[in-house]
C-alpha cells in the first residue's frame, strides 16, 4: 500500500520548465482538472492534508547537489496538483539530476525529502529506521481523517503497522499469495479474460469506441481479487467501481471535491465488507474471507481493516496495468507484434510495463529516528517520498530507461515496494498482466486509440486512466 500526505499548494506555484517528453508512451494531452465522475470509481491508502505555503520568500538554500531549493519547490509544487501530469517522467529525472536526496524546504513547515534514484529508494524501503507514516502524521495533517472511513481502514491495517505487529498481520495472508497458490489462480484468469474478451468482440461489431478502462481493465482486476477472496462477482464489481472512485484517498493533494467523492465510495465499501465479513461467521465458507475470520477471532475491527486493504490493493495496480500496459503496445506496436509471435514473451513484458509504467508512482514513508541517506541527514519524524517511477527509469538500473522493450531483462524494481512491506500480492498482480495480454494482442489485432485516454486525477501518487477509448477492429478504408 501507498500512504499518502496530502500537500495543497497554492495558486502561485510555478510549474517547472518543460523537458523533453520521454519515448515510453507518448503522452501530450493532461487529465481534466475536475473530479473523476461518479459513475466511474477507484481505491485507497490513507491520506493526510497539510498547507504548504508557496510564496518565494524562504530562504535560499541549496539542495547536496548545490542547486537553490527554488526550483526543488516548484518541482515539488508542479506534482502537488489535483490533476494528473500526462508525463512526470521528465520531471523525475531532472530530480534524480539534482540529487538522489532532494529536500523541500518551506518556510514555517518541516522539510520533506523526495528520494530520486534506485539506489536511494531501494536503501529508503529497506532501511529498519524507516517505515509507514504515523498517527501523528495524520492529525498534524487532516484532523478529520478518522472520521472517513476507508482513511481509517486502511491506517488499521498492516500497511501502518511495523515490527512485530505487522509480522504477525503479514503470516495471516502470506499462505494465500504464495507463487504455488498463485500459480493455481491461472485457470480462473483464462476463463476471466476469455469471457471479457468475448465481451468486446461484440462490442467490436458495431465500430464504435469501447473504454477498455471500463469493459476490461476495472472488472478484470475486480472479479480476480473478488474469487480470490469468495466474493460474488457482482458484488465484486460494484466494489471496483467503489475502490477506483475512493483512490483519491490515497493521494497527494486531492481537490476538496474529490476527498469528498473519495469519503463517499470509500465508506460504502467499508461498510459491504463489514457486511460481508459477518455474514462469514454467519454462514463459514471455504474462502479467504472465512479463513480471515477465524484468524482474528473475536478481532472484527481487524479483520475489516483486512479485508479493506487486501481488496483495494488487489484490486487498484492491477486495473492500471491494462490501461498503461495496452497504451505502452499501442504506441510501440512492434513490441505488440513481437508478444503476438511470441506468448513466451509475457513474463518479462509484463515485467517492463511495471517498470516503465509502474501503477504506484510514490511511496510514502517516515523516519523513525534520524536516518542519514544518501549521504543526506533526515531528522526523525520526517516524511519521505519515494519517487519510485522515477527510480524504475533510473539509468544506473538499465539502459535507455525511457524505452519500452519486452526483450529487456527483467531487472529488479520496485513497483511493488520492498523491504518488510513489500506487496504480498505481487504474483498475483504479474500473473494477472502475463495471462491477459497475449490474449487480447492476439484477438484483436488492429486494435487502435480512438482518442487521447484520460487520466485518473488526481493520478500523482496512483497512476492510470480514468477512460481509454479504443477501436477494437477498424473498418477497412
């Protein structure tokens, strides 16, 4: 999971100078600055909101590197917007330029440190002196936050616990996630992906535009983590519209309509997962939700915060992989044709869709005590932010980062975190990608964009579309 703390910059943020647009996808046209639409939905982490002053009057100090914590600002204030950037990829690496520790300094508010290279990041989720956001954290931020439901769900739950509290959290699921058990959910995401598929070809049949975003990619993800867990499949989509509108929750600086709309869906899928969890010790099934159950024993605000984090983690990256993952052979469609000769390719080109468009982009953590990083001094209480789809085009991690090749080999990310919090769901997401496009590379062939998709908002901490609007066979001219 991803916890966020929300920074509101004001108007007089100056976004940074443009740079080169990267060769992954070519992204041109950025998601509108309203809230996503109620009928399309999200999911969520925690977040927190903390009013950051943007006026020029701090004191000129210097990064490491030497350069003016100015333009540190304006990069900082440019992501800290309720809309999402169609390209951040320039911006990250001018960061990781700056300096693989680069801190943000406001007058009158407590530094915070983006991490910009591999090296930083992977140290960052690794080191024992840093983990999950605090309580703290959160009243300094939002006071209100335990008042909202998926907000206080999710800061329950093993995400925000550390040492031997979430040691003991993390065993509960850790049988179910296995490779071995994984492995065996392969069948269940053939029949998942067929019948989808089968889907849109007849929606193919009448030439108009499908959003995949909402044919394949929302209920792909939901009716997988759903059968997982013993959910019914249509209450498992519901509960994928509801996670996909609540994700503003976990993000960096969400517009007051959009914390509203998040507030909203995400307190009626805590409150169909309370459901659903008392009608397992109700009626006991051979599922995970049963076994959860047992597990807490008498525990009930656990095992919802459970069943809250297991659903909207296993649920969010996996949507998004469909989206950027199709954008990334739409736009490179030799890479498309090379996994349509070649299905043994799917491993590793799911693989290079996670790091060249890895669905968590940044990754919040605090420093327990003071750390020293990078060589830089973080005093204890300080909020990090990993900038981990930044470090995925690292160049010290491969070459040509900026290029998308499904020939790459696979390098060692960290689209699913690292450490003692690294995503326990990991197989279950790369599985999902491997399964699914070869499959939909080869039904349809011609498929091209309809128009320029548009980006879930505000998409900085969580990237993906809110629409992709494709046609699945063109009509011969």
């Amino acid at each position: 999971m991803n916890p966020s703390v929300v920074i509101e910059p004001s108007a007089s943020g100056t976004p940074a100078p443009s740079t080169p647009a990267s060769s992954c996808p070519a992204h041109s046209t950025p998601a509108p600055r309203t809230a996503p639409a109620a009928s399309t939905p999200a999911p969520s982490t925690v977040p927190a909101t903390s009013t950051v002053p943007a006026t020029s009057t701090a004191p000129a100090t210097r990064t490491p590197s030497g350069v003016s914590n100015t333009e540190a600002r304006r990069m900082f204030l440019r992501m800290a917007r309720p809309h999402a950037d169609p390209d951040p990829y320039p911006l990250y690496a001018r960061l990781r330029e700056i300096g693989p520790v680069v801190p943000v300094v406001f007058p009158g508010v407590a530094a915070r440190y983006l991490v910009t290279t591999f090296a930083a990041c992977t140290a960052m989720l690794r080191d024992e002196n840093i983990g999950p956001l605090t309580e703290d954290h959160f009243h300094e931020t939002n006071p209100t936050w335990k008042e909202q439901g998926l907000a206080s769900s999710l800061f329950g739950s093993m995400a925000f616990h550390s040492g031997t509290e979430h040691r003991l959290d993390r065993a509960m699921f850790a049988k179910h996630f296995s490779p071995r058990r994984t492995g065996q959910r392969r069948g269940d995401m053939v029949e998942v992906a067929t019948n989808l598929l089968d889907q849109l070809e007849l929606l193919a049949t009448a030439g108009e535009p499908v959003d995949i975003e909402r044919e394949l990619a929302v209920p792909y993800s939901a009716l997988i983590i759903g059968r997982l867990m013993g959910i019914p499949d249509d209450q498992a989509l519901r509960l994928g519209w509801l996670t996909r509108q609540a994700s503003p929750t976990l993000e960096l600086a969400p517009s007051p309509a959009q914390r509203q709309q998040a507030a909203e869906a995400g307190g009626q899928m805590v409150k169909e997962l309370i459901e659903l969890a008392a009608d397992r010790r109700r009626q006991p099934r051979e599922d995970l939700i049963t076994d959860l159950a047992t597990q807490c024993g008498d525990d009930e605000e656990r095992l919802v915060n459970s069943l809250v984090l297991l659903f909207s983690a296993g649920f969010d990256s996996p949507t998004s992989v469909v989206g950027m993952g199709l954008r990334l052979f739409l736009d490179n469609p030799e890479q498309a044709q090379l996994l349509r000769e070649d299905p043994t390719l799917a491993d590793t080109a799911t693989e290079e869709i996670l790091r060249c468009e890895p669905a968590v982009q940044v990754m919040f953590r605090a420093a327990f005590r003071d750390v020293t990083l990078a060589g830089v001094t973080i005093p204890e209480g300080s909020i990090l932010l990993g900038l981990i789809a930044g470090a995925c085009r690292d160049p010290a991690l491969v070459d040509n980062p900026d290029r998308f090749d499904i020939r790459r080999p696979p390098s060692s990310g960290l689209s699913f975190g690292g450490g003692a919090h690294y995503c326990l769901g990991a197989h279950l997401a790369r599985l999902s990608g491997t399964v699914l496009f070869p499959m939909l590379l080869r039904r349809f062939p011609l498929m091209q964009l309809a128009e320029k998709p548009t980006y879930r908002s505000p998409g900085v901490a969580l990237r993906g579309f809110e629409r992709m609007p494709v046609i699945l066979s063109p009509s011969p001219s």
